[in-house]
C-alpha cells in the first residue's frame, strides 16, 4: 500500500506543477505540500531497501605496482594486474599505477571486489582506448554502448583516485548513430571516484547501477556525458561541455518509482561550449538534482528536455538548489521542473543519499 499511495502522490504532483492545493476532479483527491514533502523524505531516506546493507574494507592487504618498464613495476599492463587476484578476492588489494599512458582496454570482473587503483595524478596515469558502440566486436556484431568502454568496473567497492579514463573516438557530429563512446561504465555497487578524470565525447561516463561517490572529478562530453541508472552524488565536480551545438550532461535511465535512483550534483561547476541541457529523460521517472552549483551561460533557459514524450513530464523529478551563475536561472526553466526549497533539497545533498554513512566513513 505504501508504493501504491506513494505512486498517488507523486504522479499528482507532477501533474500539479506547484506546490499549492490542486484538487483531482476525476477522484476528488488532493495533492498537499506535506504529501509531496512525505514522499521526498521517502525517496532521500538514510535507508535504501534495494540495496543490502554495505560492509566495507578499506586497509589493504596487499600492493601491486604496475609500471610500463617491466624492471620497476609487478606487471607492465593494469588487466594483468587485475587477473594475477584470485577469483573470489575478498581483501582490499591496492594497484598502484605509475605515470604514464596506458592504451588497454581494462574489464574488472564482478567477482574481484575491494580493489583499489591509485595513479601518480589524473594529468600523469592516464588510460584510454577509442571503442564505438558501431565497432564490431569479435563476434561480428557492434559492441554497442555496454562494451564501449575503456574501463568496465563490474565488481562492488572499487576506489580510484588519481586517474584519467579517457575514450579516445572523435567528436560526432549532431545526431550520428553509433557513436557512443564510454570512458568508464560503472556497473557495481559502493564505488568511489576520488580526482579522476573521464574524457569522452558521446555518453562518456556509463553511471549504470549502484551506489557511486564522485569526488573533486572532471567529467567532459557532449551528449548524455553522465548517463545511466546508479544512485550516485557528484561533490565538487567539474561538469564540461565540448560541442557546438545542443548537448546533454545528463541521461538518468529510472523506470520505475520502485527504483531508489538519480543522480545529485552539489557544488559542482558546468562550463565548456556550445548549448546544453542539465538533462535528458532518458527514463520515465528520470530523477536528477542540482545544488550550489555554478552554471555557465551554455544551459539552455528551458534546462531539461522530455526525451520527446510529453508524458514523463509529470512523472520525471527535476530540482535545482541554490545554484549560481548565468545559466542557473530558474525562471524560463520547463513548469515540470523545480527550484527546491531547503527542507526538499536536504535529503539529496549528503552522502546519506547514497547511504555513505555505511561504507564512505574514514575514507578522506
């Protein structure tokens, strides 16, 4: 009954686009405030049912150094370093990577959890490789946007800090197929990302599914650069955008009001080129909040699209907090989003949206 009353609600609001008293004349129900209110403390709870309680483990219990000179180093190649764990890895194992450029193609299983991958800086570790979703693989068949990547994570509490993952493909032109170009996907639970950074162009960091902390990152691309259906918080990002004509920072994929999902960015920066939306919903119930964020002049006033059905515009929850800048302006913003008030933002601007109390503490 809770699901059932909570989908009431929200869908009434949605429809309501304001926070006054809006009576339903087909069932005689009314969308309040405290209603409304009700369901984003549900939404933002300390508390996520969908997802288990995280243990994590945060002392290694071993080092590995990979270098490109095979005299200085345990391995010359990070894949390999990651195939020399045993299946079943259940200790905290840090790979250290030395500078330079290492162009491979990396895949973590989901069975090698607690690995941590530290670089010498975002600017000196750097790997990149240049797959397309159009690439044909070695079955003969496109390797489509799932295994574009250059880096696939698959396995729960991964860290890295100090590192570039880079997807080397060109920039498409407007509207070309098949050019989704991944520099990281993400498909695990509980990771972190400290002082990376992701280059791309088209759907550059896969933000798939899980809990994910982004810290002090740089994220640059120009169509859905941040996409997928994790629970994740953005902390003093840098957001850049590299087209010259309409772009996307955001394609958050939640289907479902049962989905405990969305994206939250708190002071962060979106800069860059071209005319951008905050987001796109790519998801029917697309969920995605903005706060004290600086927001150049290149977000379009409009700031979300409807992924061209009018229909998600009163089930999608689109909110922005405090932000500044030329482009934060919430006045010419589509009526289906929301400038929040405090009590509305609290539950999305902490690490308790992703439940960091349970695996990010002494991590900093």
């Amino acid at each position: 009954m809770l699901v059932q009353n909570l989908f009431v609600l929200v869908t009434l609001f949605s429809i309501a686009s304001s926070s006054s008293l809006v009576p339903n004349e087909s069932n005689g129900l009314v969308v309040t405030e405290e209603a409304y209110m009700s369901w984003v403390k549900y939404m933002g709870s300390l508390r996520h049912s969908l997802f288990q309680k995280a243990q994590n483990k945060l002392k290694p219990c071993r080092t590995i150094k990979v270098n490109k000179n095979p005299k200085y180093g345990d391995f010359v190649t990070i894949q390999k370093a990651i195939d020399s764990l045993p299946p079943m890895n259940l200790c905290r194992v840090l790979i250290f990577i030395t500078a330079g450029t290492y162009r491979e193609k990396v895949e973590i299983p989901a069975t090698k959890a607690f690995i941590s991958m530290e670089g010498e800086g975002a600017d000196k570790t750097i790997v990149e490789w240049s797959d397309t979703a159009e690439k044909k693989g070695q079955s003969g068949q496109p390797l489509g946007t799932f295994s574009s990547a250059t880096f696939a994570v698959n396995s729960p509490y991964f860290i890295a800090k100090n590192i570039t993952f880079k997807n080397k493909a060109p920039l498409p032109p407007s509207g070309a197929l098949g050019k989704q170009a991944v520099a990281l996907r993400i498909s695990a639970d509980t990771a972190v990302f400290i002082d990376c950074k992701f280059v791309g162009a088209q759907d550059t960091l896969y933000d798939h599914i899980g809990r994910h902390y982004f810290k002090n990152c740089y994220i640059e691309g120009s169509v859905d650069f941040i996409f997928g259906n994790g629970l994740s918080l953005y902390d003093g990002c840098h957001l850049r955008a590299i087209t010259n004509s309409y772009g996307a920072l955001t394609a958050q994929k939640r289907d479902s009001l049962l989905e405990e999902t969305g994206f939250s960015f708190v002071n962060c920066k979106v800069t860059g080129s071209g005319a951008l939306y905050l987001g796109r919903a790519w998801g029917t119930f697309s969920r995605v909040v903005f706060a004290y964020t600086y927001m150049d002049k290149i977000i379009t006033p409009r700031g979300w699209y409807d992924w061209g059905d009018k229909n998600r515009e009163m089930t999608v929850f689109y909110g922005q907090y405090k932000c500044t800048g030329p482009g934060a302006s919430s006045g010419s913003r589509v009526s289906w989003s929301r400038e929040l008030t405090q009590q509305e933002a609290e539950p999305f601007i902490s690490v308790s949206f992703i439940d960091g109390h349970e695996w990010l503490p002494n991590m900093f």
